[in-house]
C-alpha cells in the first residue's frame, strides 16, 4: 500500500536540490513543508523503502548476499533526508502557496485524516482488484500473444529472403 506513495515520490522527486538550506526560506516553501508534514511524508517514504526492500527479499532470496548493500544505497538515495528537497520543490512549483495553506487545511479536518488513513488501503485494494480482473481475462491475453507470436514468425522468413542477395 506504501508502495503506491513511493512510486510517485520517485516518479517526480529526480529534479536536483534547487532549495538550498542557506538562504532564508519563503513563505511558499514553509507552506509546501507543513503539508508534507500534516501528509507524513517522511514516515510514508521511509517506511515504504523499507517495505519495498522487504518484499524484494522476499520474492528474490537470491539477492541475500546484496541486501547489506541494497539496504545501505536506498536508505542513502530514497529517503526522506535525501528527497525532500526535490519534493518540497515539486509542490512549490504545482501549487501556489495560498493552495499549499488550503490543501493543508484539508488534511487537518476529521475527513482530510480519514482520507490519509484509507487512501493507502484504497489504493491497495483497487491495484488488487484490476490485478483480479485482469487474471479473470488472462486467457484472451494469452491469445493474444500467441496470435501474434504466429504473426511474427510468418514474418520472419519473408525478412530473410529479402534480406539475401541474388546469386547470378
């Protein structure tokens, strides 16, 4: 479920640190880092790199022997220490800061925390539910894919001879 925040942390944090710690910070940026904080980004991101790393184990015993290394590298470059910077910018540059202050409102209400509770669940549930659906259809994929298997082989060989020169 953690998951789902994660993957969207990485899809939009690659940015570079454009916020340096040096210089005074705004209002816009303080608006954007008490969202963050009433959205519990920081426990979300680590938590769910610890629970990606878990379930990558788990699936791939074979990696064992690299889970020191692994552990140590994702703990280094997808935590929270590390992102929030990029993240910070991410949300200063899609909302304005009046925005940040309202969707932070929001999360603060009773039904803005009972989304942040269920949403992970939610979420959960409705990537099981599509993954169900689609295995209710798997036959028609394989279909598919054998249709086309055919379709590729019976295009091969014509690949070939046009590809041979003509002897003389």
């Amino acid at each position: 479920m953690r998951s789902v925040y994660l993957a969207l942390f990485f899809m939009l944090s690659p940015l570079g640190a454009s916020l340096a710690q040096t210089e005074p910070v705004s209002t816009h940026v303080q608006a954007a880092r008490e969202l963050l904080d009433v959205l519990q980004t920081e426990k979300v991101i680590n938590g769910s790199v610890e629970d990606e790393l878990k379930l990558e184990f788990m699936q791939n015993p074979q990696l064992a022997p690299l889970e020191a290394i692994m552990r140590q590298f994702f703990t280094k470059y997808a935590s929270w220490e590390y992102l929030k910077d990029d993240i910070l910018h991410l949300y200063t540059d899609a909302f304005t800061e009046s925005e940040l202050k309202e969707i932070s409102a929001f999360y603060r209400t009773k039904i803005g925390q009972k989304v942040l509770e269920l949403f992970p669940e939610l979420m959960g549930r409705s990537m099981a539910l599509g993954n169900q659906k689609a295995q209710e259809h798997i036959g028609e994929l394989q279909e598919m894919v054998r249709k086309r298997q055919k379709e590729l082989e019976q295009e091969n060989p014509k690949q070939e001879n046009q590809e041979k020169p003509n002897p003389k």
